[in-house]
C-alpha cells in the first residue's frame, strides 16, 4: 500500500498550470515539522522540518488555485511518486513528489472572506476536497463539495 499523510504549512503560492485540453495541475511546497524534544540524559533535540512537494490534478488543483494561500495550514492525503531524470551535465537525478487524492483545509477562515458556500463545508473549520480522477487518466469521480 501506498499511502500518505500530512498536516503542515504551505510554503509559497501554489503553481497552477493548465495541460491537455485545460485540465489544471497544481504544485505546492509543503513544511511539516517534528517538534523538538529532550532526552533523559538532558541532551536537546531540535524541530525539523521536512518539505514535500506536492502535486493535485483536476478539480483539486482548481480548488488549491482558489483557496490555498501560503502559511495555510492543510492536511494533505496521497501517495509517494519517486522519479528520476539526466540533468544537463548528465547525472542522474531522483526526486520525491507527493500526489495528493484529498486535502482538508485547517486554516480557519472567516465567513465573510471565503466563497466557499457553507453548504459545502465537511466541518465549521476544514474545507475538503477530493480529487476527481487520478494521474494515470482513471476517472475514480466522487461527489466534490465545491
């Protein structure tokens, strides 16, 4: 099984580009954090952060466009994609993506400046959307809240 999940910040704008036949394609950079602590022995460990870079198709990426803003706080559920490619001196690189399936927003928001209609809203404070079909072309549609 291939699974993951995240809870952390987003780091800048999301990326949104529009491919074949107008279908959206999100990119976003997100920080989550292992809160430091102390060891018996009285020795400090501090927080570290890992980024991720996380990709959304579809609908989901037309949702993180509108409504993911750096600093939001997002729960992020998908898989690991590993890839590799030869950069221009040769070598090869490997890189590490998320593909995210759904994503809840944890940022609270007030009324007045989201669109979102309340209708639409899983919980008075989260925001969930599920993406509409997967990376390989699969139309896996579920009844999306926006």
């Amino acid at each position: 099984m291939n699974k993951v999940m995240l809870i952390g910040n987003v780091g800048k704008e999301p990326e949104v580009r529009y491919v074949d036949q107008g279908q959206a394609v999100a990119r976003l950079v997100l920080a989550t954090t292992e809160r430091g602590y102390t060891l018996q022995n009285g020795t400090q460990v501090p927080d570290r952060t890992e980024w991720h870079t996380v990709l959304m198709w579809r609908k989901l990426a037309e949702i993180a466009e509108r409504y993911v803003h750096k600093g939001d706080k997002l729960y992020i559920e998908g898989r690991i994609h590993y890839a590799t490619y030869d950069d221009k001196q040769g070598r090869r690189q490997h890189y590490t993506e998320i593909w995210a399936d759904n994503m809840e927003m944890l940022t609270p928001r007030q009324a007045a400046t989201t669109a979102v209609p309340s209708a639409t809203t899983a919980a008075p404070s989260a925001t969930t959307a599920t993406q509409a079909g997967n990376a390989t072309g699969a139309d896996t549609s579920e009844a999306l809240p926006f």
